[in-house]
C-alpha cells in the first residue's frame, strides 16, 4: 500500500458490501478498516462474530480499535505473522488498488483463510462511464481526493480484469456484483446492452472462495 500518512479516509459504514459477507462467518478480518465503519456495521448486522481490524495507519488506530475484537496496526499479510488464526472471510474494501502488488495479497490470504474460506473485495471500476467519458471527451484523467481516480490508487481494474485479478490468485470467483450510486443508474443497468452494462457502475464487490488453507 502507499505511504498510510498520505490520506485519511471518512468513516464509512459500506452497507453495500454486507451482503457478500457470507451468513455462516463468524471469524472476519477487516483489512485496510480504517476508522472502523464497516466493523460497526458487521456488529450490528451479525451480532456474536469475531472481528478483527488491520489497518497500516497509526493516525486512526484508537479511533478504529474498539470497533473490533483485535485491531492489528500494520500491513498486510505481514501484521498476521505472529497470529495463530484462520478467518472465515477476509473483507478488502477499497484496498486492493492501493497495493503495488494485490495479486501477492490475494494470494497470501489463503495461508489465514480457513478451509473454503472467502475473500470479499470492493474495487473501483476504471471503466465507469464519467470516467471514460471524460478521458475520451475531454482527455483528462486527473487524479481526485476519492473515488475511481483516487490519488492514492497505484491499480486500476474492471469488471473482466477484477475477475481475474481473484481468478489468478487461486480464488473460486462465486459472485461480481456492480454497485451504482444512485438507484436510476441501477434500473438502467438492467436494460443497457450486453458489453457496456459494466460501465454503469462505480465499484464492483467480488466474492471468492479459496479451496485450500496453510497446514
């Protein structure tokens, strides 16, 4: 990931992603959880499950920790070297972009899943049509505080390259699912022709299952 002082990002609860979290987890890692939004929002959906937050900046750790169990400040995977546990799923929401390299992540995530453990993954699409359409009209592709072309992302995905980004790193994918920001564009995403629909979303939430875990 890029320097963890460079940017700090608002509490966000990402209820969006709740429900690629699968129903019978109950050891999740928050990776990348910043001030602990989703923890919170995991709590309060999921009742008695065992959270842990990983986050590489010092700045929020009193701030995210008491939403967790165990809070870990440090990257991963190396934070977890020294931990005796496997998680049921492994959440990366908006994380994987900012990792010069997510296929390694990816990959080491199934040394601490369990045995047919989930990874859960939310990642910017880069073919998101006010991004596309801006490049090709006006050719900018200027980098913004947040969103696709967030200044700190170092990987740009889309649709086909997210799937393959898990597919390649040894994850079963079982589910890409688009998210759009306002309820129109979603109606419209159902109707829009085969080979652009993708292009209505701002993010994707991807759901692998792994098949194996470390020995």
């Amino acid at each position: 990931m890029t320097d963890p002082g460079a940017h700090q990002y608002d509490y966000e609860e990402r209820l969006e992603v709740l429900p690629s979290i699968p129903a019978a987890a109950q050891t999740i890692a928050d990776v990348g959880c910043s001030r602990g939004g989703f923890g919170v929002a995991l709590r309060r959906s999921r009742g008695n499950v065992e959270l842990w937050g990983i986050d590489a900046d010092s700045a929020i750790a009193a701030e995210a920790a008491p939403h967790y169990d165990r809070f870990l400040n440090g990257f991963f995977p190396e934070v977890l070297a020294e931990e005796d546990v496997r998680f049921d799923c492994i959440v990366f929401n908006d994380v994987l972009e900012h990792m010069a390299d997510p296929w390694a992540a990816l990959r080491a995530a199934h040394s601490w899943l369990a045995p047919g453990g989930t990874v859960v993954g939310s990642i910017p699409n880069v073919r998101y049509f006010p991004v596309v359409a801006r490049l090709l009209v006006l050719g900018d592709f200027s980098y913004t505080r947040n969103g696709v072309l967030d200044r700190t992302h170092l990987r740009f995905f889309t649709k086909r390259t997210v799937r393959d980004l898990f597919e390649c790193s040894g994850f079963e994918v079982q589910n890409v699912r688009g998210i759009a920001p306002w309820r129109g564009r979603r109606r419209l995403a159902q109707v829009a022709p085969p080979g652009v629909d993708d292009a209505l979303y701002r993010q994707f939430v991807v759901t692998g299952r792994s098949p194996s875990s470390r020995a």
